[in-house]
C-alpha cells in the first residue's frame, strides 16, 4: 500500500466524511508514533502546521529561521524573537510579529555584509514587507518561505 496513493483516493471522494475519518486515522496513527518516539511526531506536526500557515504563530516561525543557512556560515536566526519584535515596536511598523521575525533574519541570512549596519537589516526587512505587489506582508513571507523550503 502506498500512502500518497490512498490518501489521493480520501481526497478524490469529496466526502466530508472521508475526510474527518482520514483526520482520525491520521491522528491515532501519530499518537502511536509519539509514544515510541515522541521526537519524530513533532518533527511531523511541525512540519505539516508549517506548510500549510508557516507564520501562524511564534513556534512555527522559529522553525522555519532555525533552517536558514546564513551567507555569514552560521545558521538559524541572527536576531532572537524578543530582539525582533523590540525593533518591530520601536520603529511604530503594522507588521505580524512572525512575518517581521522571520523577514528580518531571512535578509540578515541572504545578504550579511560585515558593512552592514543593523539599521540597513531593518530597511531591506521593511521594503520586502512593503512590497506594492504583495497581497499582503504576512501572505508574501509565507510564499517566500514555501518557494524556498518546498
């Protein structure tokens, strides 16, 4: 049996009922693997609630920066939460406290530069979030994340 195959099938039927019964399933199933190795479960339910909303809240956000492989060599975040969202209340920005987390690390990671100020980090963060394009900021970091980790 192939999971992808069945879980096709689930998805074809457009039941609703099919669909809570795959949930369940799903659900047992992932209780079973916590027990024996509560270390793999999470790494799953980590990855499954970053893919479908990889901003919705502080935990999935630190996930998804702790991936980042920094042009500096070093990897994860530059700039922990707490430092982020500080600037984010400083500088009067309307952003999500994720988005702007992660948007601000995902510069630091793609362009460090030893001239860089800190100041410059939070301009180029800024202008990505600002983008007239964009749907909205937190929509544009979330595909930005999808692009790049799927």
């Amino acid at each position: 049996m192939d999971y992808k195959r069945i879980l096709r099938e689930y998805v074809d039927s457009d039941s609703t009922a099919d669909m809570e019964m795959l949930a369940c399933l799903t659900d047992d199933f992932v209780h079973k693997v916590k027990e024996a190795h509560p270390e793999i479960a999470e790494d799953y339910l980590k990855k499954l609630a970053v893919y479908i909303h990889p901003l919705r809240d502080r935990k999935c956000a630190e996930y998804v920066v702790s991936k980042f492989k920094n042009k500096d060599g070093t990897t994860g975040a530059h700039w922990d939460y707490e430092t982020t969202t500080k600037v984010l209340e400083a500088k009067g920005y309307d952003f999500e406290p994720c988005a702007w987390y992660y948007s601000l690390n995902m510069i630091y990671s793609d362009y460090a530069n030893k001239d860089f100020s800190d100041s410059t980090y939070i301009e180029l963060a800024k202008d990505f979030l600002e983008d007239p394009d964009a749907p909205s900021s937190t929509e544009k970091a979330e595909r930005y994340i999808k692009a790049m980790m799927y």
